[in-house]
C-alpha cells in the first residue's frame, strides 16, 4: 500500500505589491486561482526580504538564514542542503516550478566542488 501525505504548495510570488490580489481586499484586479489558495491557506501580510536578489533571498527561505551565513549573495550559486531534502528523504516529491534563478542543490561536497 503507498502511503500518502499530506500536501504541501509553496507559491513564491516574484514582482507582486502588496494591492495586486484580489482576496486581499482589491477587487480591481482579477486573481481567482491566488484567492482560492488564500482562502483555503494561509497568506502573509507582512513580510520582509533578507537581500535585495532573489537568489539570497530564496536560499535564506530554504535554509533558515540570513546570506552572510549561508554564503550564497547572488543568483545563480549552487546551494548544499536544506530542509527540502529533508521533505525528499520523508517521501515527498518536491518541485521547483517557475522563475527560478537559483541552481540545483548540489547532492554532494564534490559535487560542489566541480561545480565551482
């Protein structure tokens, strides 16, 4: 018997203000599949970037800390390790599906080591 998990989506929205959603409370714009993931979700109001690329930004989301630590500071470096492997190793099928600026966790030291 497989088993079965629960699902989890992660939408990261690139270049949205804070008025771009309809179920946020401005109807003059048309968004019925984000305000059904409002709706049936959870949805952040107030947050905050840890750099200004993306590729920082993002690994520190992943990673659980601020660039200077996990010394990614720009878009396109290959990062070692985070909790999606952990989600991976559980079971999970984890996708990156977008735009995407980041590179491949790299699987191994030697791997990042070729890489570089």
């Amino acid at each position: 018997m497989e088993k079965e998990f629960e699902r989890c989506l992660e939408p990261q929205c690139v270049d949205h203000r804070y008025d771009t959603i309809s179920a946020q409370g401005f109807p003059y714009v048309d968004t019925p599949n984000l305000d059904r993931l409002i709706q049936e979700g959870v949805c952040f109001t107030n947050n905050f970037v840890a750099s200004a690329s993306c590729g920082p930004s993002r690994a520190r989301l992943f990673k659980g800390y601020y660039p200077h630590t996990t010394g990614i500071y720009r878009n396109a470096e290959i990062w070692q390790h985070s909790w999606i492997e952990n989600l991976v190793d559980a079971g999970y099928y984890c996708v990156n599906i977008g735009k995407c600026k980041e590179r491949r966790i790299a699987s191994s030291l030697a791997e990042l080591a070729d890489a570089q």
